[in-house]
C-alpha cells in the first residue's frame, strides 16, 4: 500500500504507559500480533508493546501500512509533568567516561533506514544525537592510533618528474600536442591517508557538525562548546583527506575484522548519512520525521550505571561478568566481593513488592562459580552482599552517593528486609524540561 496517497495514523505513548480501552481496541483492531517484550536479546516487534501496555522501548515502528507507534520517554517527576530524563547527558556520559561500555552501547538500540520514515519530531532528539556521538566516540580512538594509510593508484600530469609508468595516449594528448614538454602524465601508486574509508569518515564528521550547528538542543549542556571544539579539531585531522566520495563507493566499503574500531565508525558514518539521506541540505528536513528505529531503555541505563560505578571505583568493575551457561551479570566489584545487577523497575522505589525473582536471580549469581572466580580465593567461599540497582523518577527519593568504599552504601537504609545481604539503591537519571 502506498503510504503517500493514504494518511498515516501515528499512535504516541509513553514508556510503560498503561493503555485506555479505546486504545485497546483500535489496537485490537489492526488485526496484528503484539507480542510484547521479546525475549533473549531479540529486537522488539513494534517497540515491545502489548495488548495493555507500551513496554521500556523508545523510538518508532511501523504496525501497518498506514499506521505507525512512537514510544517517547516517560516523565521522571512525577510532581512535574515537564521533567524527562536528558538523553544528551546519558549520551555524553556512557561514550565519554567508558571505553567498554561504548562498545556494549550498539546493543541499546538498532536503526531501519530500508523502511520509510515516521512523521515524530519530538523523536529526533533522541535518535540523531544518539547515533553522532556513538560515531564521534569511535573516530576519536581512531584519531588516536592515527589515520589508516593504503597504497591508493593515481593519474597526475607531473611536472619535471616521472612517477610510475607514463600513460602514452594521456601524455600525447595534454602536453606533446599542447608543447607542454615539462610534464609527464604518469599513472602511480601513492602511500596515503586520502583513501575511501577515510573520506567517509570526514564526509560524515561534516554532516555531524553541520547538525549540531542547527540544533538547539545542545545549548544547555555545559559540555556543548567541547563538543563543537572537539568537532573541529576531529575534523582538522583530516586535512590531508578529500571529503568526495560518491555513495556507490560508500555502499561496497566492507567492514575489516582486522581493525575494529575502523569497522565500526564505518558502519556509524554510513548510518550518519543514510540519515541525512546523503545530502546535507535534508539536515533541517530530517528534524520532522525519524527512520523505524529502537532504543532499549533498561540497557541504555544499564551502561549509564556502569559509568558511575567505574568513575567512583576505577578499575575494580567487572561489566557484564559471564557466569554459567551462558548467563552475565551486570556488574561486580572485584575487591569488594560485591554482586550488583541492574533493574529498569520504577516500581521499587516504593516498596520491595514482586521483587522476589530478581533475590532469586541474584541469589544464582553470588553462587556461581564462574562469576566467583574474579574475587579474591579468601573471600569465594562467604555469603556476598548482593544489590539491586533501580532509576528513581520521584522527587525526594534518597539517592545512593558512591563513595571511595562501596560498602558504605551497604547499611540498614538500603536493606531489603527478609533478607540477608540483599539491598537496593536508586541511581538518578539525568532531568531537563522538556517543553
């Protein structure tokens, strides 16, 4: 079905939000199939909402032909309808304080650009930041190590000199027959950082600067002008780069195993174009509508967490410990011997209600061998506190402070009670008004 000869019905909920009956059945009757959040890892089908409920998804899908659901981020503040979580801050602070969280960063969220665009506005704020800093992030380690060099061939008409092999018929025709008898037109092979994966490097880096330089969104964030120096700097490294490369040589790049941060900024810079649709004049034109995409809230705040941890305790956190048969866990502090495990529940920062399956899960974990062998051999064999970590969205909620000694935390006021060892803690989620 076409959708620009049918009007496209858009359905906008927020995260978590509970469906009215009307809602239920304008649902119902688009005949689909909501299968809610999925399950192992898979990408959701239509942002992972249900017959009842939108689910911890963001973004915007398609549900038919001519209709289509945005999920927008939930208030944090429940005494002002204004307050939303600030994506900018979340963005700034998981690509700019943690190398490995950056990488685990690609598995939060998941873009369709083959699919047409969904008219949401408000979205865009959330989508084109997200995607240019998660490529900013990899061309700056890149930038670091130093620009990749190729052997690339080249036709110039030199001047008193001959390189390579001289092209006869070129020669004859630009400068034998011209009396140009100083040159030579050679055909050579040159050592050079001007290669295609570096073209499209810089090409993207312009698209990016030139958005933020429309995008107002920034201007409150303390880190805005860093930004933009680091930007010009970023693009200042390509000097000795041309930023023209046609988009036929954009689509055959390949992605190289031998260099994974290259491979990685080259699937983002391609992203970063696709969403500009190759041309930077579509910058102001892409702020109304936004390519089918997700973003999976539990783990964006699951790395946003790991960041505070691995700023108050450095190099004593273990991200995504791999436990038995295939399980991981969030986090650990190795010397403290402490389990810690994310959950994306508001709920409980009322009350230990339904918390029963997550002391079981983490109950598992502390008695997981696997797990276990980071810790010390003196401390394996002791009953290890275990925490539950959850966002807080409700003003007034004592937060957790992360000392020098994480144990501080471990007292009376966090404790879970009915069990031993077990705590829970609020880690905030960064405000802004959202007008």
């Amino acid at each position: 079905m076409d959708r620009k000869m049918n009007p496209v019905t858009v359905f906008t909920f927020r995260e978590h939000q509970q469906f009215s009956e009307e809602e239920k059945s304008t649902l119902q009757s688009l005949e689909i199939t909501l299968q809610g959040k999925p399950e192992n890892g898979e990408p959701p089908k239509y942002l992972g909402i249900d017959e009842n409920n939108a689910s911890y998804y963001i973004g915007a899908s398609w549900l038919t032909a001519d209709h289509a659901v945005a999920v927008l981020p939930k208030r944090i503040d429940s005494d002002d309808d204004k307050i939303a979580t600030d994506f900018i801050a979340m963005y700034l602070e998981v690509l700019q304080c943690a190398p490995t969280a950056a990488e685990y960063f690609s598995k939060c969220y998941d873009i369709y650009f083959t699919q047409p665009p969904i008219e949401c506005e408000v979205l865009n704020e959330q989508l084109t930041p997200l995607l240019i800093f998660h490529f900013i992030f990899y061309v700056q380690i890149i930038l670091k190590k130093g620009l990749k060099k190729h052997y690339v061939m080249r036709e110039e008409n030199l001047q008193s000199k001959v390189r390579g092999r001289i092209l006869m018929q070129k020669n004859l025709e630009k400068n034998i027959f011209t009396k140009r008898l100083d040159r030579t037109f050679c055909k050579f092979q040159e050592y050079t950082v001007d290669i295609p994966e570096n073209r499209l490097l810089k090409k993207a880096l312009l698209f990016s600067a030139r958005y933020f330089n429309t995008y107002s969104g920034l201007s409150s964030h303390e880190s805005f002008k860093t930004i933009k120096t680091t930007m010009q700097e970023m693009i200042s490294a390509f000097h000795l780069v041309s930023d023209t490369i046609e988009i036929y040589e954009i689509k055959n790049l390949k992605r190289n195993k031998m260099f994974k941060e290259y491979s990685e900024a080259i699937r983002l810079a391609k992203m970063v174009l696709q969403r500009f649709d190759f041309s930077i004049a579509n910058a102001q034109l892409c702020k109304r509508t936004v390519p089918p995409f997700w973003i999976d809230m539990s783990r964006l705040y699951e790395v946003y967490v790991y960041t505070q941890l691995e700023k108050a305790y450095p190099g004593q956190i273990g991200f995504q410990v791999s436990g038995y048969q295939s399980t991981a866990l969030d986090f650990i502090h190795k010397s403290a011997g402490v389990i810690l495990d994310t959950k994306y529940k508001t709920r409980y920062q009322n009350s230990n209600k339904d918390m029963l399956d997550d002391i079981r899960q983490l109950s598992g974990y502390a008695r997981d061998e696997k797990i276990l062998a980071n810790f010390d051999p003196a401390i394996r064999d002791i009953m290890r506190p275990c925490v539950i970590i959850y966002p807080v969205i409700q003003s007034g909620e004592t937060v957790a402070s992360f000392s020098n000694d994480i144990c501080d935390v471990l007292n009376d006021e966090h404790k879970i009670s009915g069990f031993k060892n077990f705590y829970k803690i609020s880690v905030e989620l960064p405000k802004k008004t959202d007008i």
